[in-house]
C-alpha cells in the first residue's frame, strides 16, 4: 500500500509514518514550513490552500490512501477549504480518504457526544474542522472522518511539554480544572487510523481513550510519570477565563471500538494511576 500523510511533519503524523515503516507499508509524507530534522523518507511541502499543487502531488506519489492529520488552527484557507480541495481531489481519483478531525466541533452542551452527534462548535478552530468535515463527507462519501481527543504519547505532545514548562516555571498560565476530555494514545490513535485507512469503513468514527480527564488532573499524571512535583503545577477553571471553549466534551467510542481490533486505552491506564 501506498500512502500521503497530510502533516507527516506534525506529532501525530511521525507515529503514523513509524507504524507505516514497520508495517512495510510505503509512504510519502508532506510538511508545511521544513521537514523534521533528521528525517528519511521521501517528503514533499504542501500548501493545502493551493489546488493545484494538491493535484500535482497526488498525482506524482499516486497514493491508495490519503490520511489528512494536518491541523491549520483556525485558519479558514487552510483547516477548512484546504480539506475541500483534498477531499474534491482524492474524489476524482478515487483515491482512499481518512481525514481526521477533532472533539472540538463540539459545544461540550450535551457532553456526551456518539458518532452520530452533529457538530456544534463555539471556537473559530471548532467551526473550521467542522466545516472540513462536511466537505469531507458530501464530496468524498466513502471517506473516513475520524474525531479525536487531546493526544498524548511518552513525552513528546504539546500537553506533555506544557506540563514540564508549568513545572519548571518557565512558563506563565494554568491547567484547567473544569476543562474536561478523553485523551488518546498517540500509537492507539495512529494504529486504529491505520485499521481504518486499509478497511472499507466509510463515514463518522470516535477514536478517543476511554477516560474522561481534566487538563489538570492529566498534567497532574504526566507529572507523576515524569517524577515532577505534581503540586508545581498551577490550576484554574476555564470559567474564571476569558479564553473561549467548550468546558467538558467526551467523546463517546464504543461504537467504533466495538469495529477495531485496537483498543484505544483509558489515560489512566497509559499513563498510570499515579
């Protein structure tokens, strides 16, 4: 299998490019600013706001599947019209699409949120991804769109990072108390988009851990992991902020674990109960 990860350059797109290197698979990987320091491979920069530089690229690697992990923020041009252009372009090549979004589409209103919830998002970023998704699944009705949680590895996430910088007081800011998700693995994560990039599965999946965990609460055992002193760790409420965001979003997976052979584990369970 042949494969073009979208934002291989990104956290989540170096796990897929190791897990496709060990499962023998050929992949082609695209950055946005530089290639990662250090890395193999053939990469290509990709600007998702320029369709014919996305016509050309897939024409020249002529992948069987395309995983979009990019992310663009909250920009408009790239986050939601660059995943119009991906998904018009892998469409009029039949080309597999597996395009992953985020639990922010969410409001966090309802809290619980299954794969059939529809997006109801309160952030620019929110509004964005959910806007790509329905691009996604009106343009390219065979594709995957995969929501997922805050992703965590073994030290390398921006989530991790921020709670060493908290903990070393290099950093200003605090951990949210009242800021509820379910993070992931990134390897579960990147296994189970794998599972579905080579199955037949269309439409909407969930693909977040098991445990529904404050961003404080997560610091609190990415700190005990780390041997930090989980009490150097600053906490506020999101409420008390002016930040915007939904405050508790879960993503419910049953559904879709009950469709994978991988498990997508708990944050307690990969990160331990501290």
């Amino acid at each position: 299998m042949t494969a073009l990860i979208i934002g291989g350059s990104g956290f989540l797109g170096a796990e897929l490019l190791r897990q496709a290197s060990s499962a023998g698979h050929i992949a082609t990987a695209t950055f946005n600013s530089h290639p990662p320091k250090g890395s193999r491979g053939a990469w290509h920069h990709l600007d998702l706001r320029d369709a014919r530089q996305i016509d050309a690229l897939i024409d020249t690697v002529a992948p069987s599947v395309v995983i979009n992990a990019s992310s663009g923020d909250a920009d408009w041009s790239v986050t939601a019209d660059g995943s119009f252009r991906l998904a018009t372009a892998t469409a009029r090549r039949c080309v597999r699409l597996v395009h992953v979004s985020t639990d922010a589409v969410f409001s966090g209103a309802d809290v619980h949120y299954d794969e059939t919830a529809l997006p109801d998002p309160v952030t620019p970023y929110g509004a964005a991804k959910a806007a790509a998704e329905t691009a996604v699944r009106l343009l390219h009705p065979t594709a995957v769109v995969a929501r997922t949680s805050l992703i965590i590895g073994d030290g390398g996430s921006t989530h991790e990072r921020i709670v060493h910088e908290l903990a070393a007081g290099t950093r200003e800011g605090v951990l949210f108390t009242d800021d509820v998700r379910c993070p992931v693995h990134v390897t579960d994560l990147a296994a189970a988009l794998w599972e579905l990039a080579v199955s037949s599965a269309a439409g909407v999946f969930h693909l977040a851990g098991a445990d529904a965990i404050s961003r404080y609460a997560l610091g609190v055992l990415v700190a005990r992991r780390d041997e930090l002193d989980p009490t150097l760790l600053p906490a506020g409420r999101r409420t008390d902020s002016n930040l915007p965001g939904a405050l508790d979003v879960r993503l419910d997976s049953r559904a879709t674990q009950h469709r994978l052979s991988t498990r997508l584990r708990g944050v307690r369970q990969f990160l331990g109960k501290g």
